[in-house]
C-alpha cells in the first residue's frame, strides 16, 4: 500500500438524503504506528457514514479525544513512545473511557494483553490480519451500543429531573372543591 497518500481525515462522499445530511457524522480515531494498517482501516471504513481521523501516535489519538465529539477510537497497543495501554491509562484516569468507545486493534495474541485491555476498560479487541466485514461490524454495533446507552441515560436523567420537581399543590382551603 501507497503510504504517502494523505491519510489525516478521509470523509465519506456518498449520495445521502438531506434528513440523513442532518444526521450527526460518527467520528472515528484510527491510531497505529503503522500508516499501512491505519490505511487499510481507513479503506475499511470508508464505505460509512463516518469521518476517520488518523494518528499515528498515542499523543496525536489523545489530542483528537481530548477535542471532543469522538465516537470511537481504534488503538492499537505496541507503539513506540506511548503505547495503547498508556493512552487507556491516560483515558481512564481523567474517566473519558466511559464516555468514548476503545476497540484495541493488534497483533498481539495473548491473552495477558487481552485481558490487560479488557481490565482497562476496552470495548472490544481484535487481532490481525483483520477481516474486513468483522471490523466494519464491530465498529458499527460499538458506535450504535454507545449511542443508544447515551439516549437511555439522558432519559433517565430526564424522568429523575420531572420527579425531583415538586408537584403543584393546591391549599385545601382555598380550593373550590373544599366547600363540596
């Protein structure tokens, strides 16, 4: 694969309905050390809805989180200068893990390292070489699983706040039905 190509953020231009152009664009972070791998992912991915930010960094995956309005990030864990575990530890101590979605992506196979992901707080881990409709699937299903545990919370947080409100309560003695 051509590793020149400009990989930074590559958008879907499919036709769409103008009620699907109102929809809110999934926002992925694909962070490996290898451009071919974040490439490939891309490629991947491209066929959704959704705009790919590459970094090819811990640091740069972090910056994009800490920007805001991530739905996911794909990490991979063997990197050199701050590896996918110290950007989960990074996540996890200022709790954005229960917020953004973490599927680990490696060649690591064992089990040492998947469970240490899992223990940090991943959504999901998937081992190379990827197939491509298993990662396109599990992305999917993360991104919709997190959006609709934000929908359920929000109602919640809704039904709480109408309760917590205090009921409008007539005095008895000036209601018109005292008197009946």
């Amino acid at each position: 694969m051509n590793s020149n190509l400009n990989t930074n953020a590559i958008t879907n231009t499919k036709n769409t309905s103008s009620v699907e152009q109102n929809k809110r664009q999934d926002k992925i972070v694909i962070c490996d050390d290898d451009k071919d791998i974040v490439r490939a992912l891309e490629i991947y991915l491209s066929n959704r809805d959704y705009e790919l930010l590459s970094a090819y960094t811990g640091r740069e995956a972090l910056d994009y989180v800490k920007k805001g309005d991530i739905s996911l990030v794909l990490l991979d864990v063997v990197m050199p200068v701050m590896d996918g575990f110290e950007v989960l530890e990074k996540m996890n101590s200022k709790g954005i893990i229960d917020d953004i979605p973490v599927i680990m992506i490696s060649s690591e196979d064992s089990n040492t390292f998947i469970r240490t992901a899992y223990e940090m707080g991943v959504s999901d881990y998937i081992r190379r070489p990827y197939d491509a409709m298993i990662v396109r699937r599990r992305v999917y299903n993360t991104i919709k699983l997190y959006a609709k545990q934000r929908r359920l919370t929000s109602i919640l947080s809704e039904q709480m706040k109408d309760k917590e409100e205090p009921p409008c309560v007539w005095n008895n003695a000036r209601s018109p039905a005292a008197g009946v």
